[in-house]
C-alpha cells in the first residue's frame, strides 16, 4: 500500500503531492475525467440563459438557510418525525458512529448495504462498524471500486476518478473471482450488477447521506447515478440517513434551483437520473423504520465565522474539483481528506478546527476557476486567504514559528515594501549579493535553500543594473538638459 | 504577496503607504491586472478590518483613480491603435486576475490587433492557470512546476516567438520555464510591445 493511504491524513499537502505526481497513470486518469466532466458541465451550463441568476438564487438560499440554521432544522425534526422517521442529533463522529451502531445493533444484522455518502466516510464510519463485526457493503461502483481496493475516495462525486477501467477489470477479476471477465464498461458493469443484486435483495439495513433535508416537509432527497440508491432506499427494513447539520433547505420548492444546478455541476447532465424524494415511513411501501442523524462535527464552529461561513453553502457538486488546475495535476489523495480540491481545502482544515490540514489553504494558486464554476457562489479564494491568515496567526504563537524562514522572509519584505528608499535600498543590496549566483547563460539558474523551489525547473532574470525609475531619472535628466525630444 | 499568504496584518502599513503615495494622483496606471485585483478586491475589505475611518475613506477615494494599463489605454483614454510596430508571431497569455477579477475581455486584443506587422496566434486552454499564484511558485513548487509545464506546452504549440500578457508574474514564472528548455521563445509585457516603434522591436 502507498506511503499516502497508510499515512492518510498525516502528510503535508506538498509531501503528498510530490508522490503523486511522480505516477503518470493516475495523472492522465484524473486529466482525463475531470476533462471530460468540464466540457459535459460546459455544454449544458451554456444551454441554460439564466445560469448565473440560478447562482444567484442558490447562494441566497443557503446563505439564508445558514442565518436561520437553528430553526430549519427545528422545523425539518419536527415535520420529519411527525412523518414517521425517527431524527438523531450527533455532535461529532463518534457520536454520530454510535447512534448508527445501535441502530444497526437491534436488528441483529452483521451485514449492511451503503449508498454513497462522503459524509460517511468523514466520520470513518465503514471502519468503525468492521471493528464491531458489522460490514458495510458499498453499492455504489465507484465506492464499491474504492472498497474492494482497501483505497481511499479521491472526489467526492467520482470517487474512483484516479483510476481507469484497466485498473477496475484487474481489481474485479482478482476481489470478485471473475478470470474471464472482460474489460468493456458493458463488462465491468455486468459484474457489479450481479455482484450487488443479491445484497440488494438479501439485506435488510442500509445506511446513506442526504442531498437534501427539506424542512418544510421533514423530507430526505438523494440523486443520483446508478440506481443503487433506489435499490438502498426502498428494499431494506431500516434506512438510516447520516447527514451534515447544513443540508437542510427550507422549502420543497427550493429543490427547482438545486435540481438545475447540481446535476450540471456534477456530471455534467440536465437531470440526474435517479431523483429519490421521500418523508417518513409509509405503511406497505418501503422502509419500515426510518432515521436521520444530523451530523455537527465541527459545522456549527464554522457558522460563527463571518468569513468562512459561506463554505457551508455548499451542495457537493464537486464542480470546484473539476475545474481546479492543482487538482488536476494530483488528483484528491494529496489533499489526505475525503474532502479534497478547492472545497476541501477550505472545509477540511475547518472541521479540524485548523488542528490539521494546515497546508491545505496554501494547496491553491488563487485563480478563482473553483469560484466561476460554484453553484452557490462560494468564494473559495477570499476563504483559503483568511484561511492562510489563520494558519500565519498559528505559526506566529510558537517561537520555532516567528523564527522560521518565512516569518523572517515575510517581516523583512513587509519592512522594503513599506517605503521606496527602502526598496531602493534592498534593490542595490539585491544587485551585489545576485552576483554569485549568475551562470554563465547570464541567469540565475539555481537558489539556495526554499527558493532553490524555483529554480528546480526555472530560470530567473538577474535584477537589472538599472531599475525603470532610475532610468526614468536619468531620462528626465537628460530631457530638461535640452537634449532633443522623442 | 502579504495578503495573498497570510500576512494579513503585515500588509496594513504596506497598504497604508501606497494609499498615501498616490493620494493626490489624478490617475494610478498598474502594469499589473493582480496588483490591481488586490486594491479592488482586498483593499476596501483590509481597510474595514482596520476599523480606521480615515484609511477606509482613503481607499474608497483612491479606488476610482486606479487603472489596470490596458484598461487605461482603451477604457480611459479611448486608444486602441498606440501606433505600435511590432512584426513577430505573437500569443497572448489572459492572467487569471485579468480575466476572473479584472474581466478584462477582449481590450488587450483590441491593442494587440493594431500594433503593425504583429500576427497574434491563438493560446489553447487560455483559462488554465500558469502555476505562478505567487509564494504558492515556491510553497507548492512541485504542483506549480507541473501546471507550468502545461502552460509552455500551450505555449510552444502556438508557435509564436513572443508570448505576451498583462502581467509580469505570469511572465517570469513562463519565461522561467522557456528559458530553462531553451526555447526560441521569449515573453514580453504587453506594454514592451506596444512601445515598439521600429522593425527592431522591443529586445
């Protein structure tokens, strides 16, 4: 197993990344999906000639939601319950890991069916409930691919992105028995059809998030793909829904935004092709006992943050992945979290209460393609800022922090930067100490210690003997002298 | 730089200086669509955290007076035809500030169209990120390196001599990679070209 899945979690975005870059199957893979998706998600954005009003209309309804979260949910147990379902508060993971366990528990069951939910593998449920005797068996075929594999997701939407079929008919042949099996997606998905259809019908408890809290209605919708979640949520005796305290939105009427803009966002598809909408329980038609548990699990810490606040707008399309240019070259893994790309960047160290995934703000070039593609209009960039200010204010408690090479790095240039004599200064400075570090091409070709970072592959202009103000100088010098005029 | 990694607080006096410099400027001309991002974006909020009344009038003062330099040319002082020379196989990079912040669409074509003797060939993937994002060059060099590659591919595959942009980030970041592969191409800031007036051109 790879240094990263052992280590999940534990390595520096940068360490990760170097890793992860050095293996070109997966960096044609994700260049390849995430390519794809782009130009899917393009064509029918385009269709669309009120896409940005659709924006619009969705970032206020979150932002509203989030403004009013106490009450939404209020509302949404209230009417959920009065449906029949049962609604569980979990503050954190593990309680959240306990309710499922007992839930599970009282039926006697040591085998469970799971639909594809990234809020699931946030609290490591699968994990937790295999220490217990119980196992969980993912149904949907990127999570299933994923499980199989003993990997880890790498987006939040395609999960198995970084890998190709090739991959997936080795893994088949070798966890399924299947030596014959061939290597057409018609093949592939022939296999885990049969190989699911029976848990299908044999289990009776399944366990998936929610796209969706409706509180008016105290309804859950989930959409989706592959129909495994139609099969989760109608077959079994016991549905259990894990989901984050943010998914709720306030009325039914409100799904006519969402239902345009995350299926787009997604796959790149008008419509997702299951849509799964219910309340409650309803006697002689699907599951007999119904639960959600409303997840915190550090969401409520983020709400108090006026800055960061909008990262919980979020509807998980996973569109910021797609677009992002640092996700393309190393896939999700590097970010060590099921959230990974842009959105991970900001929510991860969030829910860790920037105790981990500290480099994970810095794991972003700023362009701002995350932001033009979002939904729900999220400023990705203006949070990992205030993010990476976070982080700075961290580092600049502890003495090893103030004194290490960026602090110092950064107070110096703040000092140059804050007058022109000073510039000025550091500029002649800069001209003499250059010297021992021009090659012979007349450029600077290799700098020592973090900045030798640059030169791995780049060259760079010495500074000139001559800076556009002290020629402008000379110039206007030269001109009042009576010289002759361009 | 400060803002963008962090350095919030340290970029307040930087921010207070340049808001005093050209307090009495008519016009502020920025050679630089993400310096100009930064005052636009990021000023008026750095002034709000400060609290201090007088710099967040200050910055709301100055905001009207500043100008990307091609927004100056063709916004402001209505130019597009600069009486430019400038006879090689031109592509033009679109920095991420100048078109996700700055929108500046089309005016640094509308420029580069006039300048006599220029043929601009058309970048692939023109919306994909250079790598630069400043201290991330360094912080993330191994990524930056990766995304950098791309882009001097894109780059070399236009088969232009000079690639140009609005920014001199973008361009020492590619410069460094097309002077490292040494490569017939060279980069040069949009203004260079446009203050080109013989066959000799900007060197």
């Amino acid at each position: 197993m790879s240094t990263l899945l052992e280590h999940w979690g534990e390595q520096d975005f940068p360490t990760a990344a170097r890793e992860l870059l050095a293996d070109s199957q997966l960096r044609k893979n994700v260049r390849h999906a995430t390519g794809v998706i782009t130009n899917k998600r393009a064509k029918v954005v385009g269709e669309l000639p009120d896409w940005q009003q659709l924006r619009d209309s969705g970032s206020a309804v979150r932002e509203h939601v989030l403004s009013h979260l106490d009450e939404y949910l209020l509302q949404f147990e209230e009417n959920c319950t009065r449906a029949g379902g049962h609604v569980h508060w979990a503050r954190d993971a593990e309680e959240a890991k306990q309710i499922v366990l007992s839930l599970i528990q009282a039926q006697s069951v040591k085998e469970i069916l799971k639909i594809k939910s990234m809020t699931t593998e946030e609290i490591h449920l699968n994990q937790f409930l295999d220490e217990h005797g119980i196992h969980a068996h993912e149904t949907d075929l990127a999570e299933l691919i994923i499980q199989l594999g003993k990997d880890k997701p790498s987006h939040i939407v395609v999960p198995a992105l970084h890998k190709n079929r090739q991959q997936v008919r080795e893994l088949f042949v070798r966890e399924m028995g299947l030596p014959e099996l061939g290597d057409q997606p018609q093949d592939l998905t022939a296999a885990a059809r049969s190989y699911l259809r029976e848990k299908f019908l044999r289990l009776s408890v399944a366990v998936c998030g929610a796209n969706s809290l409706i509180a008016e209605t105290g309804g859950v919708c989930i959409v989706e793909s592959e129909g495994n979640g139609r099969m989760c949520l109608t077959l079994p005796k016991v549905l259990i829904s894990v989901a984050g305290i943010e998914k709720v939105i306030p009325r039914f009427q409100d799904l006519e935004i969402f239902w345009q803009t995350l299926p787009r966002s997604a796959t790149g598809e008008r419509m997702n092709p299951y849509n799964s909408l219910w309340s409650g329980i309803h006697k002689g038609d699907g599951p007999e006992e119904f639960h959600v548990i409303l997840l915190d699990n550090g969401r409520s810490s983020i709400l108090y943050d006026k800055e960061a606040k909008q990262t919980l707008k979020c509807i998980r399309c996973g569109a910021c992945q797609n677009a992002c240019p640092v996700y393309k070259q190393t896939g999700g893994h590097a970010y060590g979290s099921v959230y990974a790309g842009p959105i991970g960047a900001i929510l991860t160290p969030q829910l860790h209460k920037m105790e981990q995934g500290s480099s994970l703000p810095y794991a972003s070039s700023l362009c701002g393609a995350c932001y033009e593609v979002c939904p729900v209009k999220i400023n990705i960039p203006e949070v990992l800022i205030h993010l990476r200010g976070k982080v700075v204010e961290q580092e600049q408690e502890t003495l090893e922090g103030k004194l290490g090479p960026w602090n110092i790095g950064m107070q110096a240039a703040a000092q140059i930067f804050s007058d022109g004599w000073k510039l000025d200064l550091a500029q002649k400075a800069g001209r003499i100490g250059q010297k021992p570090f021009i090659a012979k091409s007349g450029f600077i070709e290799n700098l020592p210690w973090m900045l030798g970072g640059w030169t791995q592959v780049r060259d760079l202009r010495p500074l000139p003997q001559q800076s556009f103000r002290e020629w402008w100088a000379e110039r206007e010098k030269a001109t009042t002298k009576g010289d002759s005029n361009k | 730089m400060h803002w963008n990694t962090g350095y919030l607080k340290e970029a307040i006096p930087i921010i207070r200086h340049f808001v005093d410099v050209y307090r009495d400027s008519e016009v502020v001309c920025i050679p630089s669509s993400s310096c100009v991002s930064m005052i636009r974006d990021h000023y008026p909020k750095a002034a709000e955290e400060t609290g201090d009344v007088k710099l967040i009038a200050d910055v709301e003062a100055l905001l009207p007076r500043i100008y990307e330099f091609t927004e100056l040319l063709v916004n402001k002082l209505g130019v597009e035809d600069v009486g430019a020379t400038f006879p090689h196989k031109v592509t033009y990079h679109a920095s991420c500030h100048s078109m996700r912040s700055l929108h500046l669409g089309d005016i640094p074509y509308r420029l580069l169209n006039k300048v006599r003797g220029l043929e601009l060939l058309p970048l692939e993937n023109i919306d994909q990120c250079c790598g630069f994002g400043g201290t991330f060059s360094i912080k993330n060099a191994d990524v930056s390196s990766a995304m950098l590659a791309d882009k001097a591919v894109s780059v070399l595959n236009t088969g232009a001599e000079v690639c140009t942009a609005v920014d001199n980030s973008c361009l020492m970041h590619i410069f460094g990679s097309l002077h490292r592969q040494r490569t017939f191409v060279r980069t040069a800031h949009i203004a260079e070209i446009l203050a080109s007036e013989s066959l000799g051109g900007a060197k």
